[in-house]
C-alpha cells in the first residue's frame, strides 16, 4: 500500500472541482494508494517534458503524479480536466 501526498497545487486543484467529480477522483485515488494494478487501464506513463510521471484517467478529468519507490509514497502532481491538464 502507498501513501499518498498531494502537491498544494494539486490539492486546490482538486478542491475547485464540482463535488460528484471530487468524490469520484477520491475514490480512484484511494484504489491507486491500495492495489494500482486495479487501474492498469487507465495508467500511463507520460513521455518528453512529463518524464518520469503517470496519468490516471478517470472520465474527462486527469491525475498526474510520480510513484517513489523509495517512500513507498504516490506523489499527486495536478488534477484537472483533460483540455486543461497537460
């Protein structure tokens, strides 16, 4: 299991969202945190300047973050709707 931590852009970012939205995203998240091979489908890693980074897909909206291996940690990078996210 991971821990997970939000960037506080991330965590704004998150908190702007329509309420539904937000609490279908917690819900993804915390699937990410437990068991991330749940959501193989909707992982990806990101290439050029998002190096390094994977991409949740949930609806229209997108997780960016970092797995550290080390921390045993799942970094959230930015929450946004996909036109915007990137």
């Amino acid at each position: 299991m991971y821990a997970i931590e939000f960037l506080p852009s991330a965590k704004k970012e998150l908190s702007s969202l329509d309420f539904a939205i937000q609490k279908q995203l917690k819900e993804k998240i915390i699937v990410l945190a437990t068991d991330p091979s749940k959501l193989k489908n909707n992982i990806k890693a990101l290439k050029g300047e998002y190096e390094g980074k994977f991409r949740l897909r949930v609806r229209d909206y997108r997780i960016l973050f970092r797995i550290e291996e080390v921390r045993v940690l799942i970094l959230i990078i930015r929450i946004g709707h996909r036109k915007e996210v990137y």
